[in-house]
C-alpha cells in the first residue's frame, strides 16, 4: 500500500450530505451509531432551487420532531396537479394530517437536515469524498479525496458499513460495479429563475398558447418579480455542463418567438430524462440509497422524496445491524421494499413525460386522463403515488393495514408521530392486555383503548409502517422476533 494513515473507526460512513445522506445520518444518530458524513462540496449551493416535500416525507419529518422547523422555512401550497402537471385538484379527505406540499429552498432544506444530524451527534466532513474503498468480511477501508487528502499521504477511514448517496453520478455505485440499467437522455430541458423584461399579461398570454400543446414549455411567477423559466432545449448534451442564459434566450425565441426580455438569473440548470435503477441496492457491507440507487425525470418533483423516504427505511434496520439486535434477514428487507418502490415511480414518470409530449397521440392520451381525472378514485389513485402514501410494502398475508403506513392519529397522549421522536417501534395497544417483554428496550408501548383503528392493536416499525395487526400475545411475540430480534435478558 502508499504511505497511508488511518483515521478513528466509525461504524457507517455516508457518501453526500444531501436531503437522503442526512436523513440516513440522523436516523442512525438515534440509535448511537457512530457516523461519518462525507460531502465532496465545500460551500451550499449558490442558487436556490424551491423543493417540494410530499405528505409521506412530510409526515416522516413530523415522526421525527424536525417538521416545525422546517415549516418555518417553507410554504405549504396545495397537493395536487402533480401528475403530468394535469391541473385538477388534490382529492377531498386523503388520509393524513399533513395533505400538503411543502415548497422550500433546497439549500435551506439540506441545511437543515445537516444541522439536525450534527445536533444528534453525526460528524459531517465538507470538501471531502470516497475515492476508492475495499470492503472485507469485517468492514470497508474507505479512501479519502478532498481538501486534507494530501500532504501526509493517502487518508483511509475504516467502518463497519459504506452508504452511497452520492447522487446519480455515484462514486461508490460506480466502484462498487453494480450495474445501472435503463434508459438515457432522449430530451433535454432547461430550467431556472430569472427575471422578464416585458408585461406580465404578454408572458401570460404566450404561455396559454404555447403551453396548451408543449407541456415542457412554461413560465411562472415566483415573487420578486422573477420568474420560472422551463423551456425544451436542443438536443442531449452532457448535464454536468451548466446552460448558460444566452441558451435559454435561444431556445425562448425557438419556441416562443420571444425570449421575454430575461436577464438577472438566480440559477440556470438542466435535466434531462434518463431513467435508470441500480440493479441491487446491496453488496455486502456496501449500500446505495437516494439518486445513487435511481434517477427519473423531475416530472411530479419526487426524486428527493423517494431518497428521503429509502433513508428512513434503511436508517433503523442498518442501525438494528451495527447495535447487533438485527435478525438475520433485517438488512436484506430494504432493497426487497424499496426496489419495487423506486420501479413504481420511475414507470410512474415514464407515463408523464410520455403525456408531456406535443405529439398528437400523447395529447389525446392527455386529454383522455384529464377527463378521467374528474373521477375521484382514479384522482385519489394518482395523488397517492405522487404523494407515497399508498405504499405497502409486501409483509406477507394479514389484515390490510400490513405493511402500509399509519397516519399521524389522535392517541391518549396527544399525537401518534409524537411517540416516535426516538426511532424506536410502538405497539399501539386498545386491548391493554398485551406486552412489548424483553423488546422494551427497542419498543415502546402505549395502551389506548380509545386510539382509532382497524385493528385491536398495531405494532408499529421505527420508519411508521404496520408490521403487525391483531390481538394474541404469541403472535405478536413472533413478530417482535421478526423485526426486533431476541428478547433481552
């Protein structure tokens, strides 16, 4: 080996310190995992791009304690009108208490949810990244690049585990060989925040025209005078290579036959619509999560969900790992979850930038699921897989309520999200009969008899989903097995 020095050992080491590599931190902060974050930048963003949270990141937010904070930040607009930008209303009644987007910057975003991992205890390295690791029975030897890097050799950091997050371009995804089926960029679009040099009615009035057919053409008020610009550009050319605002004139008077005037950018990017997905989520000690495990168009914003909600899945059952509790098949459950979920949205964006297109037999299609979005079941069917609420990961047999989440309900003391501020499971108890046992130390238990639900009782997994329903202790005590691993004592 080069000259080389080992820093202090950590139990998981997390490529990117985006939204799913803070979220993975903080999660396994909870359980006193020692964690090392690694962000290759050194500095936030310097343009400030509004995200969208849906109701499932939004409740899993609330589940933690981290939601107000986040509501300070950002502005609640209406759920619906996601799908293909086809414009009708959420449905009436859909089942959470936060039925809501939350619009927020993306650097305030991940500002805050570094700052929450830091506050639980996570060590977050900025300007450094994985250059190259080898994983062995015990754990990965991780080699470091980045400022610090030089000087006295190669640094190399040994943990027990490796997390990819590191967006679509992933280091460790690449290293690791795992492969990245699907399809490339066929289209290119950009997109940005500037401000328009003529009348608010003339950019109004050209958008209904154009935007009637172009689904990928629009341009939107966003306060302070500026705009959101989304204009189709020419050709695929690669993504790493910022537009410039000359592009996006070219492209404005392209299709529209006025570039509006625009000038004082705030931000210029592009996106294109490869679609792709990591052919396992696991190797060994090394996992992927967020982009690095799957990339899709931003049509219905919910790539940033979708590695939100694989780090909440994940944090708890890699945590049961490293604390040594874990049955043996825990961590396997992850990509046997998420993957088909991760497969649901990426078909899912397939079918909307199908119904973006100007072509007259995509329009019709358009047409066609706009008359039937009028029909609420088919409406609530579509918002519940923008909005992630409708998961329901295959457990087995049983009740209906197995394997889906639970929304936040009113319990004996307060709310239910409440009680999961710490990552732990909750048996939700209305008989009052039944015992968490030996597992209290990983499960804690509320007897409500007034909690309303589906079921006598419910046991709760860390990340919210129902993992067991019913009324008999033994049952229950294989379930707790089966999650929790062995009693205690």
């Amino acid at each position: 080996m080069n000259s080389s020095h080992s820093s202090a050992s950590y139990d998981v080491i997390i490529a990117g310190c985006g939204p799913t590599g803070a979220v993975l931190a903080a999660e396994l902060r909870l359980h006193d995992v020692r964690v090392l974050v690694l962000e290759k930048d050194t500095e936030p963003a310097s343009f400030v791009r509004i995200v969208g949270l849906h109701i499932r990141s939004i409740e899993l937010m609330a589940m933690r304690g981290i939601l107000e904070r986040l509501l300070a930040h950002g502005r609640k607009r209406p759920a619906g009108g996601f799908f293909a930008g086809i414009p009708t209303p959420a449905p009436q009644g859909l089942d959470s208490a936060h039925a809501y987007l939350l619009g927020i910057p993306q650097p305030v975003l991940v500002g805050l949810l570094e700052e929450h991992a830091v506050r639980l205890g996570a060590e977050v390295r900025h300007g450094r990244a994985v250059a190259g690791f080898e994983q062995d029975d015990d754990g990965v030897t991780v080699e470091l690049a980045g400022e610090g890097a030089a000087g006295e050799g190669v640094e190399r950091v040994r943990a027990r585990y490796l997390v990819g997050c590191d967006g679509g371009r992933s280091t460790v995804r690449k290293l690791l060989g795992v492969g990245f089926p699907g399809e490339p960029s066929r289209t290119e679009t950009l997109m940005g925040e500037m401000k328009v040099g003529v009348p608010p009615e003339e950019v109004a009035a050209k958008v209904r025209e154009i935007g009637g057919t172009d689904k990928r053409f629009w341009l939107r008020p966003f306060g302070e005078g500026a705009y959101s610009v989304v204009v189709p550009a020419e050709g695929v050319v690669d993504r790493a290579v910022p537009p410039s605002l000359e592009d996006f004139k070219v492209r404005l008077r392209a299709v529209a036959g006025t570039d509006f005037g625009v000038h004082s950018p705030r931000w210029l990017s592009r996106f294109g619509d490869a679609t792709r997905q990591a052919e396992r989520y696991r190797s060994g000690r090394v996992l992927l999560a967020g982009d690095a495990a799957h990339i899709h168009p931003p049509t219905g914003g919910q790539g940033l969900n979708l590695g939100v909600q694989d780090a909440f899945n994940l944090g708890w059952k890699l945590a049961a790992q490293v604390r040594g509790w874990a049955p043996e098949t825990l961590l396997d459950t992850y990509q046997a979850e998420r993957h088909p979920v991760a497969a649901d949205v990426l078909d899912n964006t397939r079918a909307q930038m199908e119904l973006h297109s100007p072509e007259p037999g995509p329009q019709a299609l358009r047409r066609l699921l706009t008359e039937l979005m009028d029909i609420d079941e088919v409406n609530r069917r579509l918002t519940g897989k923008i909005a992630a609420i409708d998961i329901r990961y295959d457990l087995g047999g049983g009740p209906d309520l197995l394997g889906r989440r639970l929304p936040d309900l009113d319990v004996g003391q307060g709310r239910l999200y409440d009680l999961l501020h710490r990552g732990r499971g909750l048996l939700l108890d209305r008989t009052r009969r039944l015992s968490v046992g030996g597992w209290a130390d990983r499960v804690d238990h509320l007897a409500d008899p007034g909690a309303v639900l589906d079921a006598p009782c419910v046991l709760l997994r860390p990340d919210g989903h129902v993992a067991w329903a019913g009324d008999a202790q033994k049952e229950l005590d294989e379930h707790l097995s089966r999650w929790f691993g062995e009693p205690a004592g």
